[in-house]
C-alpha cells in the first residue's frame, strides 16, 4: 500500500487528485483540513510528516487569487506560498519521504515568453507585474525541489499547469477567472430572458484551457513516470514539466462553445472598449507528450461536465 499525502484536497486541483487516487486500491490517501493541520506551522509540518510516513506527497496547497487579490496582498501572496513550500517540502525530506510533486503556474514565466512557452523559458525576462510575489514563490518551489534532488537524492518533480477550469472552481462575481465568471453570468441571463451578454474585450486573445481531471491525471502519471523515462524526456531530472492541451481557442470562440453549453440563447456581445489582456498565452507540452501522457477531454466536453456540476451545487455561490 502506498500512504500518500495530498496537501490542498479541498482546492480545485487537490480534489481532483484525491478523486483520481481513489480510483486505485493500492494507494491509501491521507488529507488533513486547516484545523487539523496549519501548513504555516512548521512545526506542526514536521509533527505531521514524522507521524504519517508519508511514500508520496502531492503539494496543491498555495495561496491563490485574482489580478484585484494579487494586487491587493502582495506581502501575503509571497510569504504563505513560500512557507508553506518550504514546511512541506523539507518536512518530506527529513521525514523519508523519497517522491513530491509540486503544482506551480504558467505564470512562472516571462510576461512576454515566446509562444507556445517552453520549459526553458523561465528566468529568462521579467515576469507579469501583477502577480510576480505569487510567480517568484513559485519558482523558488521548482528550485526549491531541483535543489533537494542534486543534495540529497530525492525525487521530488514539478509541474506547471496551464488555464485550469472544472469540478470546485471558484464561481465568485467577481473573483473569478474567465470560465467559471462566464458561466455563471450565462446561466445567469439564461435564467433572467437577457437579450444579450456582454464579454469584456474584442474576443481575439487566444487561450488554452485544461479541465482539472486531466490536470490530476497527469500529475499522478507524472508523479509516477520512472526514473529513466523521467530523466530522457525532460533532460534533466532537475527540470519542471509543462502540463497543458497545447491548443488554444480565441475567448469569442470559448464563449460561443459555453452559450451552447449553458442553453443561451441571446446574442454573445464583445465590449472592444475594455482591456483584452496578454494576445496569447499557450504551453509548449512536447515534453510532456513524449513521456506518453496527453489530454483527454475537449474544451466542449468539459465545459458540459462543470456547468453539470455547477447547477448541482449552484445554492454554494448565491449572493
């Protein structure tokens, strides 16, 4: 039996590995809610660790937000991802624990990286202002891993995920990203005989978008690639993996797939006097791809299953 640790089992990403573990009778899963286990505590970290044994951890735990959030606490973005990084992280090492994988960002790289953004594109320009103390966290996880692997032998892999939407997304009015923040307006002016919907911008940023299942079964194929595999497919066993479709849609054509999806029936509207944002954002999964994983699940596909979702849970996001 493999005792693993998910850390961040209620976020998007965290639930979605949890689901994907249980689906495999030789894994026991070990999660611990906020009360139980305060990830900013290092010595409650280290106490947990010692106590569990852990065979594998996954780290989904981090402080995440919005451009208004990133904004607004830069200070708290910085300090309790790098904590909680670093608690989890040497406590795996000094409680035994041979295989981590840490869950970053695409926006660990530069603001204007080449498209579609490779692997060896970070630390090579200056990152997006407007989220750089959650970005620098992050990539101080990557080196924080790569680092532990040449000192002391461990296992301990990356992963950057690209546009991640699906099952426990956050569908706040104003907090959300793009998916979850269209959907609920759709569903919204569906319920309410609206004419029209208005989207932000002129539609033609191009996008790409992973459904959170198969952002989890690719961290558990990752999780447990070997070694050598491993090792030929990312150069290194110091590097960090991209995890993405490698396609991209523009929003108009992601929104117009979401009207269909959600039953709209109105005219989809693009307000040109608002902001558009990065032109293109894509991941290079090559990698990834020549390790033996690909996605699974189309952008359509997809959206069906989270509006699914969202209408048998949308009393949580009332208000």
């Amino acid at each position: 039996m493999t005792k693993v640790f998910v850390a961040g089992h209620n976020g998007m990403v965290g639930s979605a590995i949890c689901r994907q573990l249980a689906a495999d009778d030789s894994v026991e899963v070990i999660t611990a809610s906020r009360q139980a286990l305060d990830l900013l505590s290092q010595s409650d970290v280290a106490r947990f660790f010692d106590e569990h044994k852990f065979d594998q951890v996954y780290l989904a735990a981090a402080k995440v937000g919005g451009i208004w959030a990133n904004n607004e606490y830069p200070a708290e973005f910085i300090y309790q991802n790098l904590t909680i990084q670093n608690n989890v992280i040497h406590s795996a090492y000094q409680s035994g624990v041979k295989k981590l994988l840490f869950l970053g960002s695409s926006c660990i790289y530069p603001k204007l990286a080449e498209q579609p953004m490779q692997e060896s594109a970070l630390l090579t320009g200056v990152l997006e202002p407007t989220n750089e103390p959650y970005a620098i966290a992050k990539i101080a996880g990557i080196k924080m891993c790569e680092s532990y692997n040449r000192q002391y032998g461990v296992d301990y892999r990356s992963v950057m995920p690209t546009n991640l939407y699906g099952e426990n997304d956050n569908f706040h009015p104003e907090n959300s990203h793009v998916i979850p923040a269209l959907m609920r307006r759709f569903h919204e002016a569906k319920l309410a005989g609206d004419a029209e919907v208005v989207v932000w911008g002129t539609g033609k940023p191009m996008r790409e978008f992973l459904h959170v299942d198969d952002m989890a079964a690719a961290s558990v194929f990752v999780m447990n690639a070997d070694v050598e595999t491993y090792q030929a497919n990312t150069e290194t066993m110091l590097s960090h993996l991209n995890v993405g479709t490698g396609e991209d849609c523009t929003i108009a054509e992601m929104a117009l797939t979401m009207a269909e999806v959600v039953g709209f029936e109105g005219e989809v509207v693009f307000d040109s006097t608002k902001p558009d944002g990065t032109p293109r954002k894509l991941m290079d999964v090559s990698k990834l791809n020549a390790l033996g994983w690909k996605h699974s699940i189309s952008l359509k596909e997809g959206l069906t299953m989270t509006y699914e979702w969202f209408l048998q849970h949308q009393d949580d996001f009332r208000g």
